[in-house]
C-alpha cells in the first residue's frame, strides 16, 4: 500500500512537470487553436470569442475545465479521448462543427493546448472513464421500464412528458455562466449534442452535462433509486421517442387526392394515412436583424384535397406556448445576452419584468402566379415588384391571408383560408383549409402543377418576432390530380404500333429470305 | 458474343455512352473534384438519339459493315431455329416501349429541375453603398496596403461572425443552417469555387449577394444576402483575404482572365 501511495505521488509529480513543460513547448497547439478555435472560444480559452454571443449555447469556456460529453463522473475532467471524440464529431445541435481538417496528431496538439488553460489538468491523475455496465437489451418491456425511470428521476421536469424540452423549469435553466440554455428536445435526437445512440445517451444521463443544467444519474443509481438496469431502459426510451436521423428533405409535398371528405381538424384520424414531409428552417441571417439561433428548427406539412377544397396540417416544435408569462425570464435573458444585429429589445418595467410578449407565428408563403418557368419571388418575403402571398398564423391572431412585399412586412388580403392551432406538450398542430380556387387575391392552387412554396416560424417566447425568424428555402406543392385516361391509352397504343411495326418487319424479312 | 462483329460493337458503344452519360458526369467526375451534376432525363434521351444516328452512319457508310451490322438482326427475325427469341422480342420490345411511354405520362412527384449558373457574368461595374466601383481590372486594394496579419484577423472575425453559419468553420460550405438551405451553400474549399474567380468578382458576389444575380443564377432561390448592408469595403476586402488565406489558395489574376479571354 505505502509504495502504492509512493508511486501516486512520483506520478503525480511527473504529470504535473510533463504537463508545464507540455504547456510551455505546444507551440503548434497553440498556433492551431489560434487558428481554428479562438474567433469562437477566445484567445484565452475564455469562451469570449469575436462570434460567441451569437451562438446557443455558447462556446466552451476551457479555463474552468467544465466539459459536457464526457465519459467520467460528474465533476470529474474529461478523458483525452472525450476531447479527441468532440474535436472528431463535433457537438450536434450546436455551432461546433468536427474537424477533419485536422490531421490526429494536429487534433491532440490542440487537445494539449486546451488542457493548458485550466490548472486541473496538470494537477491531477489522468481522469479515468467510469463503467458503464452492460446494455441489457431493448423492447416494449425495456421501454416501459424506461417510460417509469424518464418519471422516477424527474426528467420531464425539463425536458417535457413527450421530451419536447417543455417540462415546467425549462423557462428557467441557465449554464454556469448564467446564459440561457434549452432543455434538449429528446424527439430529435439528431442535434443531441452528445451524440444520439442509445450508447451515448445512456452515457450522457449516467455522467450528466457539466455546465448545463443536466444532473449526472449515477448518485440515483449508486444510492438504489433507479437501478443500472434501469438507466439503460431510459436510455432506451429517449432513443425511441423519435427518428435518430434528422428526416430526408424531399422537395415536394405530395397533396393527396381524399378518397373521401377533407379531415375535419387537426386531431382528425385521417392524417394518419397521409404522409407527412419534413422542412427544416434555418434561422433568419439574411437581413438583419439576424437570428442566429432560431428556435423552431423544422416544420411537417400534410396536405389533402378533393378537388374543390384542400387541408393542410402543420406541425411544429416549440416549447413555449407563447405568449406565455411563464417564459418571461427566459424571454428577458435571450434578450439581454444573445447578439441580437440591432434588434431593439423593448425596455424592462421598473420590476424588472418584461413588458412585451410576442405570440408563435408561422407563415406558409406561394407566389401569386405559378410561375412559367424559373423565375418566382424571393424566397425571403418577396419584393415590392415581385410580392408573395402568404398564409399567416400566429397565436394572438389565428389564421389570414397576406401580401409580403419584403421579409416582415404584411398587407392583409380579404380570403377564404380558415384554420385553427392547438400546442400540446411542446408541439403546435396547424389546420388549414381554403377552397383550390382562389379568391380576389391569391392563388389556384391548379391540380398537377410543382406550386413553390416556402415557411416562416416564430417563437415569441425568445423574443421572435419579425425579422428575427427560422426560415425555409423555396419548395412546392403538388396537388395530386385526377386519374385520366391517358395514364392508360398511352401505353396501350405504344405497345400496339410497336407490335405492329415489328410484326410487319418479321413478315417482309421472311418474305424476302424465302424469295 | 464477339465483340469484333459490328452488331455487338455498336451495342456495345450504345451501352458504354448510356453510362457516361446517365453516371459518368454527373457522379464520377465529382469523385475526382471535378464539379458535376446529373444530366436531366430529357437531355439523356437527346444524347442517346445523337449517339445512335452516329452509329448508324458509321454502320452505313460501307455496304460490308452494314450487311453485317444487319445480319443477326434478319437472322433473328427469319431463322426458324431462332423462333423462341423472336417471340420474346415481339412481345418484351413493345411492352419495353409501353412502360417508357407510361414513365412519361404517368403522375409525377418530382421537384421540375432548376438549372441554375453557378458563376454567372459578372457586370462591368456595380454599385457599392451607392458608390460606382469599375469590376474590370479591380485588385484588392489590401493586398498592396497596411498590415496583412491585420487584415486577416480583421476577416477572421468577419467570417466567423457572418459567413460560419452557412459556410461553416472549415470554409467548406458545411456550416450549421447549410444543409437547411437549398441550394446549398458555396465549399470554398472546392477548386470549382473561388480559385477559379478573380477577387473583384467574388467581391461583387457578397456585396450584391443573392438578390444581385442575373436571371441565370436563380436570384430568387439563393439565402446569400447582399452583404453591402452589413459590411463596408474595408470588411468585405479583408474577408476575401481570409477566403484565399485559409483555404491556403490564389485568385484568379486578370492576366489569366484575359489569355483565356484571347482564347475565346
């Protein structure tokens, strides 16, 4: 034991001078970090870069050593592989990219000079990874078991029954700066930023994410209150509350021909048999003020029609149902930290309190006129000389027609479209109807025609409003047409004149032979 | 089959050009860095006919060649030994041309392919903050003036401020809203991008940004702002600085501009 006690404290000793010396020689770390690192992560390691205020969350700040994705206990520095696996995959979710710029022995000169803004580092054994047990297995048993641990160690508080990242402190949570940070929406799973295998999951819940609010599990567990099992069915549950990659972009949405009647609302069971497509939105940094961090990050659009009359559903992510004065605190402190381009946020109240709320909105935006060839509006609201006409919604107004003239600006248009919203758990449903033909102003929406169309969404509760949105590329819409005939005739007669035209070539090619 | 008979030869040319073209240019060359795109259906079906009629001029232009070219065609259609294939080519051949004809008529969900130019003309001149800059022989101005290190850094954060969420960390048009934008943003890093322009043109590009294309180049569909309402000159020089610096590459001189203007 005592020559145990020994060899520690020699080794400690060589680490701590090793790491000095590693400090002072890393001179291509430093050259490196400079390089790629510092415009976001600050020169000195402080999280203060030229860029971070717009970021959400914010970068890492090195000197305090608190790192999210590790692989030991809480509290505890991460292992040199920990750092490696980010600087290899990056932090989905978030502004850090991986860097396969960077060759691996660039990578860990990076590593070292990183390690060199924090005293721990140096003081310290090399951290050691914990164990993580053994995955018992999947299925329905395994996701039941992991539905009661999501309750057992109170993740919805955060995170939301359905993992939306709506549960009721959500409007509260900070890093240990004091900036704001979401609760991660756990239904998609692909901007997790630990990673979104059950893998990493069970790794991130049983280590927890130092600097955010997320507790490590393993005091629950090594105390009896959930067990190891137990933790790798949660994990298991996570994973399955939605799609682990985010969905394919496909361009078009299909807006099915009913069999019979539209879908009367937004719960109407007949969606069910409609196929849903997935449009991401990025945030508005194209005039500013710029959104840098948007809080709706895709929308799903259904669409069905009879011929007279069409039904959309639209369906989005958004953790506050704004206005809301629960989220007021976080309304404030996105305000008052984020780069917001010259956006004024309206003053406080004396208290301290906001005095403005602003509602969700969403705005689905077409061209006037099907366009012949290429050419259509901007994508980004149209223009005085090419406008847009716009479906708005938003949750203080309810549904209208518009014409955009340029981003932000709406000139209400008298029309038929009529619509209503619920937010349940963390997720707006939108249904839309309007008759196919178009009133005064507005579109027909021709069946078999690719009609562009691009979104619009708003999160009044991080201080969204205007130009300060999540927005979409141009994209279509393509109402399915009637059957016809020809889809039949067609090919039947191409296949009759081919037959005959062959027919006819054997029979004088055999003619001839004989003769 | 020989491969030296005419028939096969031809069939065989057929064959290969079908996959150049379906595949060939639109997926290999981008493996060797070459930028590509698929070629639309129509202009395969155009280049295939194209393909065809050259093969059978070549067949016809001597007797020899075409009696050849001929001779298992008529086998097939009068030898009696040869009656099952026959029978299988006058029923598959026509079912073959109806399902084309039912490919071509049939509902379809596809977006309409948008061509669209990449490096459109740029203009002689432009308007910068109002200011009129002459585009034809424009340098930039810091590569010639005060502190380099300066410059770039001043590019730096610019870039990282203003261009990473799109263009990303990397330069490699991988940034975090890339792959929410359509079409996708420019990978600086390829040799299809800024090596081949000259910096005044890749000024013009994020002074005027998306809305400052000619038709050609889809201003509607592109999410580049006109960058002249948030930068100034000073900043969108020193950020063309950072482009060539970091991707470790040259711009295109106007002495290079002008041979190959010559040349056409």
């Amino acid at each position: 034991m005592r020559s145990g006690t020994l060899l520690k404290t020699i080794a400690t000793f060589l680490l701590v001078g090793a790491a000095g010396l590693v400090a002072q020689e890393n001179e291509n770390g430093r050259v490196l970090y400079d390089r790629w690192c510092a415009e976001c992560h600050g020169a000195e390691g402080l999280g203060d870069g030229s860029a971070a205020a717009s970021m959400l969350p914010r970068p890492r700040t090195f000197s305090q050593a608190r790192y999210q994705v590790r692989t030991t206990g809480s509290g505890q520095l991460p292992t040199d592989d920990d750092l490696m696996h980010v600087l290899n995959v990056g932090l989905p979710g978030t502004t850090m990219p991986g860097w396969p710029n960077l060759s691996d022995q660039q990578k860990r000169d990076v590593i070292e000079y990183i390690k060199s803004f924090s005293r721990f580092f140096a003081a310290g054994p090399a951290p050691e990874p914990l164990d993580f047990g053994s995955d018992p297995g999947g299925g329905p048993e395994a996701l039941a078991a992991g539905a009661q641990a999501y309750l057992t160690l109170e993740c919805e508080a955060c995170h939301g029954a359905a993992g939306r990242g709506n549960g009721t402190s959500a409007p509260t949570l900070e890093d240990w700066r004091g900036f704001p940070i979401r609760a991660a929406d756990l239904t998609e799973a692909w901007a997790l930023n630990g990673g979104s295998s059950v893998n990493d999951i069970h790794t991130r819940v049983l280590t927890g994410l130092d600097g955010t609010p997320m507790p490590a599990a393993i005091d629950a567990m090594n105390s009896g209150v959930v067990s190891p099992d137990e933790v790798w069915q949660l994990a298991h549950y996570v994973a399955s509350m939605g799609p682990r990659e985010r969905p394919r972009l496909r361009e078009v949405v299909r807006v099915e021909r009913a069999s019979e009647g539209l879908p009367q609302d937004g719960s109407d069971e007949a969606w069910g048999d409609i196929e849903a497509f997935f449009f991401p939105l990025a945030g508005q940094v194209i005039e500013v003020p710029r959104n840098f961090a948007p809080t709706v990050d895709g929308i799903w659009v259904e669409g069905v029609h009879d011929g007279s009359e069409m039904a959309f559903r639209v369906q989005w992510n958004d953790p506050s149902r704004s206005p809301d004065s629960e989220w007021d605190e976080w309304q404030a402190k996105i305000l008052a930290t984020m780069d917001l381009d010259g956006f004024e946020a309206p003053a406080l109240d004396s208290t301290g309190a906001v005095t403005v709320r602003w509602p969700d909105a969403i705005r689905l935006q077409f061209p006037f006129e099907v366009p012949d060839g290429a050419e259509r509006p901007y994508f980004l609201g149209g223009t005085t000389r090419q406008p847009v006409y716009l479906w708005t919604w938003s949750s203080n107004d309810g549904v209208g027609e518009g014409r955009g003239r340029g981003y932000g600006s709406v000139e209400p248009l008298p029309g038929e479209l009529q619509g209503t919203a619920e937010w349940q758990d963390g997720r707006w449903t939108l249904y839309l109807r309007r008759p196919i033909a178009a009133g005064a102003d507005g579109l027909t929406f021709s069946e078999g025609v690719p009609i562009p169309v691009a979104f619009s969404a708003w999160d009044g509760s991080s201080g969204e409003t205007d130009k300060r949105a999540g927005v979409s590329s141009w994209y279509y819409v393509l109402l399915e047409q009637e059957p016809s005939n020809a889809v039949v005739v067609t090919p039947l007669i191409a296949i009759l004149l081919t037959g005959a035209f062959g027919l006819v070539l054997v029979r004088r090619a055999q003619g001839r032979a004989r003769a | 089959m020989n491969l030296k008979h005419p028939f096969w030869q031809g069939v065989l040319v057929l064959v290969l050009a079908y996959v150049v073209i379906k595949w060939g240019i639109g997926y290999l060359l981008p493996m060797i860095g070459v930028p590509s795109a698929p070629v639309p259906s129509t202009v395969v079906t155009q280049y295939m006919l194209t393909v065809l009629v050259g093969v059978l001029l070549y067949m016809s232009a001597e007797s020899d060649r075409w009696a050849a070219f001929k001779a298992p065609m008529v086998r097939t259609m009068v030898d009696p030994g040869r009656r099952a294939l026959r029978g299988i080519l006058l029923v598959g051949l026509p079912l073959l041309v109806g399902w084309v004809a039912y490919q071509g008529v049939k509902p379809s969900f596809g977006a309409p392919a948008t061509l669209r130019s990449i490096h459109p003309a740029p203009p002689n001149s432009i308007t910068f903050r109002g200011a009129t800059m002459e585009l034809a022989g424009l340098e930039n101005p810091l590569r010639h003036s005060g502190d380099m290190e300066a410059h770039l850094a001043v590019g730096n954060a610019v870039y990282t401020r203003n261009c990473v969420p799109c263009h990303g960390d990397l330069l490699d048009g991988q940034g975090h809203f890339a792959s929410m934008l359509t079409p996708v943003p420019a990978d600086f890093t390829n040799t299809g991008t800024i090596v081949q322009l000259t910096e005044s043109y890749v000024f013009w590009r994020i002074a005027k940004g998306g809305p400052g294309l000619p038709n050609e180049g889809a201003p509607w569909n592109s999410a580049m702002p006109a960058w002249e309402t948030i930068l100034d000159e000073n900043e969108t020089w020193s950020v063309i600085l950072f482009l060539y610096e970091r991707t470790g590459s040259t711009p295109r001189t106007w002495e290079e501009e002008g041979a190959e203007g010559e040349a056409h």
